[in-house]
C-alpha cells in the first residue's frame, strides 16, 4: 500500500456515530458530499452538491436580523416572509455564524484526512470490541475519489474494517484504485430497465450494473433494493433484478428497503420542493409478495437494511 497522504481534503456533512444497518458491528459514518444522480426519493438531498449548502429552518427563527446584516452578497431578506436568494448565496457561512438559534446551518464541511481520523479514533475501541469500523456513506464518497482513496488507506493502516455505500456510478479506473481497500460493499439496484432508471435517478444504469459485477469480483457486496411506488415494486422490475443479481459473485442474498418519507422536510430546509409529493408508502401486502418473488429465485430476502 503506497503513503497515505493525510493532507487530502473533501467535504463531510456529518460524521454519524453507533450506526448498526450500514456494514457488520457498530460503525462510524462519515458523509460524502456530492452525488451524480438524483434519485426522486432521495432522503439527503443536502448531499447532491459537493460544495457547502445553507439549511434554514423558519420554526427555529426569531426574526432577529443578524443573518441580513452579515451576508456580504445581500442574499438575505428578513422581511415577511423570510427570503434566501439562493443564486446570490456564495456559501460563506458568515449567517449560520451569526444566527442566535441554530435556524440557519451550513452542511458541509472541509476536512483533511487528518481531521477526519481524529474524529474516527475515538471509537476505535469501541470497533475492536464490537467487531464494527468505518463505513463511507453520501451522497457517493466515489465523487471525491482522491479523498475516499485516502481516507480509506489511513483506516486500513489503522487496521480498521472499511465499508462503502455506493452508487457504483463511476469510472472504472476508480473502481479499480479504491476498492482494493474495503471489506464491504453496499449498494441499491435500483432498476433494471434504461428508461425507468434514467427517468428516475437522472443517469443510465449501464456503468452501474457493469461496475457491479466488477466490485462483486474484487469484495464482498450486499445488495439492496429500494422498494418505490410506480418504479420498481413489480413482478417485472424486481425478477430482471433478481435476473442481474444472479451474475454477481458471492451475492446470494437481497434486502428490500420499503420507500419512506424521512427526508422530506429537508427539501424544505433547502428551498426545494419533495420530488415524491404525496406518494404513499409501499403496502405491506406488497412488500411480502416481493419478497416471496426474490426468494423464489433462489435468494435469502429481508425487507429492511
């Protein structure tokens, strides 16, 4: 393994603790900013842009004006209602340091790979005993691959069991350089067919489906099925899926994740609107027939994480 540049720098927008549905143990999460698709059901939509973005939360606001008299771009109208001109806004930050209430935040934050396993070292006892460790999670941390690459290396030199939520959007030269360094992969199919994956996440799934079974021969790899309404929760889409599945190395298993609402509120936050708008839940009717399908062809199913 060649030098760990601890030097490398990304951006995080949160480092999740005591995590047990992202890879085997007790697990700390750091967040990747950026992701080059756009998943109608996405629950972080803080974690698309790889820059910083500003949340604003008008149940926490008192109107005091601090943020206003602080923004050197004028992006901020304190008049009613509150305004933010998200065009204006290059992302100082000088607001979220000026709000008395936490009703503004930024999401997003530079670290080097340093900063980022200082943060991590505090539970690396608690790894040891509990059998966890690092997994990376986004947005797609393969979007800052130099930063994944590095911070991967540091934990590995640690002795640290490494994980990956990915997309598997993403060159095959990357592919290449950084899974060499994790135990686990983990990643969402989320349809078969070009047209219903494309109509619905904004990319073709060709790269995709071909870097898994790539990452299928090079590590162990969980797969998981987002189950969402009018796109994929049908005989058809989940057998094609079932169909791929069976080409990839050591899979013999499929975990249904039944579509929720949890990230709702953050569109809000953001100024954007909830691309799902009042799509219902997946029946529970449903979810049991998909999983009988799964098993069917011959794999273990779970619905959930």
């Amino acid at each position: 393994m060649s030098e760990v540049d601890y030097d490398t720098q990304g951006i995080l927008f949160n480092i999740q603790r005591y995590s047990i549905h992202d890879g085997p143990g007790i697990r700390t999460i750091p967040f990747f900013k950026g992701c080059p698709l756009s998943c109608r059901w996405c629950s972080n939509p803080e974690s698309r842009k790889v820059k910083p973005e500003l949340m604003y939360n008008k149940i926490r606001c008192v109107s005091c004006g601090k943020c206003e008299e602080v923004c050197p771009q004028q992006a901020i109208s304190t008049d009613n209602p509150y305004f933010i001109d998200r065009d204006l806004c290059d992302q100082c930050g000088l607001c979220a340091k000026a709000c008395l209430t936490n009703a503004l935040e930024m999401k997003g934050t530079r670290m080097t790979v340093a900063q980022v396993i200082d943060e991590l070292k505090k539970e690396e006892n608690l790894f040891r005993r509990a059998g966890g460790g690092i997994t990376l999670s986004g947005g797609e941390p393969l979007t800052q691959s130099e930063f994944a690459r590095e911070l991967l290396k540091a934990c590995k030199e640690k002795g640290w069991h490494t994980a990956i939520e990915t997309t598997a959007f993403a060159p095959k030269k990357i592919i290449k350089e950084i899974f060499p360094y994790i135990d686990v992969a983990l990643t969402d199919i989320k349809a078969i067919n070009p047209y219903v994956h494309r109509a619905n996440t904004g990319v073709d799934n060709r790269i995709i489906l071909e870097n898994l079974i790539r990452i299928s021969q090079m590590t162990q790899l969980v797969v998981r099925v987002p189950v969402i309404p009018d796109v994929n929760d049908n005989a058809e889409e989940i057998s094609a899926i079932t169909d791929f599945a069976k080409l990839l190395s050591g899979v013999d298993t499929l975990h249904l994740l039944p579509y929720h609402t949890y990230g709702e509120n953050k569109y809000a936050l953001l100024g954007l609107e909830y691309p799902m708008g009042e799509t219902p839940v997946v029946p529970e009717e449903k979810l049991g027939q998909l999983k009988t399908l799964v098993e069917e062809q011959g794999f273990h199913c779970y619905i959930g994480g």
